[in-house]
C-alpha cells in the first residue's frame, strides 16, 4: 500500500506542478480523485479484512456521510469531469476534485 499511495500523490503533485508550467497557455490542470472503484485490489482488501465492512460502515454510521457501497463511481465522476471542462470552471486549476460521497470526509 505504501507504493500505491505514493504514486497517487505523486500524480497529484505532478499534475499541479504541470499545471503551473502551462498555466501561461491558457491550460488549466486539475485532479480528480474518485472513491472506491470495483476493482480487484479493492476486493482483496475485503479478503483480508480491511475496508468496506469496518472503515466505511464505522465512517457512514458516525457521520451520516460516505459512500454506501462500493459501486463504480464512474456516472458521478464523469459529471466532475464534465464540470471541469466546462466554461463554469474556467477559472478552476490546480485543484482536486475529490469525488467519493464523502467517504474521506474531506482528508
């Protein structure tokens, strides 16, 4: 896990300093960071014990946020993406667009 989570901040950070060398080509660059996606690395989590039967139920039950199963989130992130390359979000760069139902709550 130490590997996979430093190379997702890797690419966060890469992304921002990328878009700090081409901010003045008018390109903007922005992160987005979905929540827990079907994949088979999740579901070895859930063999193992960690994961969606003690983090996100305990997170759920205690904030009334999270996300309630661990459906791909592909329709709600691809309406983030959309968001951002939208007009709306012309002035939007050097973000993370955090898009998991709150399952982080906000960390």
């Amino acid at each position: 896990m130490a590997a996979y989570a430093a190379s997702k901040a890797a690419v966060a950070m890469f992304t921002k300093c990328l878009g700090l060398e081409v901010a003045r080509y008018g390109i903007r660059c922005n992160v987005i960071a979905p929540g827990s996606t079907g994949t088979p690395m999740l579901t070895a989590l859930w063999a193992e014990g960690r994961g969606r039967s003690t983090r996100s139920t305990a997170r759920r039950s205690s904030t009334g946020s999270g996300s309630r199963s661990a459906r791909s989130p592909h329709p709600r992130t691809s309406r983030g993406v959309l968001f951002l390359l939208s007009e709306a979000a012309g002035h939007i760069t050097l973000e993370t667009l955090t898009i998991d139902g709150g399952a982080t709550l906000g960390v």
